[in-house]
C-alpha cells in the first residue's frame, strides 16, 4: 500500500528542502554538488517507497546524477545543475533530451 502524503507533509517537506538550499548559497561557495543531498532527502519525502539513488553508475545514455527506481526497476532519472543555471539553455536541452528518451523506453 502506497503511504498517502499530506499537504502538512510536502510543504514540511519542502520548506526543509528550501531551507536546507538557502544555508548551502548563503555561504557563498556552494556547487551543484552541494545541493544534492536537500534534494535526495526531498525526493526520498515526497516519493516514499521509491529508492533514490545520487551518482549511479553510468547507462546507456549518460551518467545522470540520480536514478529514481522501485524494485530494483529504473522509474526515471534526474540532472541536477546549479541554482543560477538557466535550465532552458541550449546547453542542457541534449541531455535532458536522452535521459527523457532513456526515461520512456525503459517504461515501454
């Protein structure tokens, strides 16, 4: 049975996710790296049952920097970047592009 959030729940959830986010950039040498662990206890909060992993191995597509699965079955993948990353650049649109593909043939 698949546990049941609570709107308490996710705004506690992200409230401590933002908070988390804003000590990490306060402190004004923070990377991308630096937030991943805000964002994995978040994932692991608003996805209970789903197995959260940072730094997988890499597949086929790429090396995402999360793989979200259950049961051992991959579900989906997650590229973080750094807070002032324009995430509509050009840049990241490829990326995104395979691990979204990889995303739907895996579910196929």
């Amino acid at each position: 049975m698949k546990a049941v959030m609570t709107d308490k729940t996710l705004h506690a959830a992200i409230r401590n996710y933002l908070k988390s986010l804003s000590g990490a950039y306060a402190k004004g040498d923070a990377t991308e790296h630096t937030y991943r662990p805000a964002l994995q206890t978040l994932l692991h909060a608003v996805l209970p049952g789903m197995n959260v992993t940072n730094e997988p191995k890499q597949i086929e597509c790429g090396a995402p920097d999360f793989v979200l699965s259950h049961n051992n079955v991959p579900r989906g993948y997650i590229e973080a970047k750094d807070i002032d990353k324009n995430l509509d650049d050009a840049v990241f649109r490829e990326q995104f592009s395979r691990y979204r593909e990889q995303n739907v043939e895996e579910l196929e």
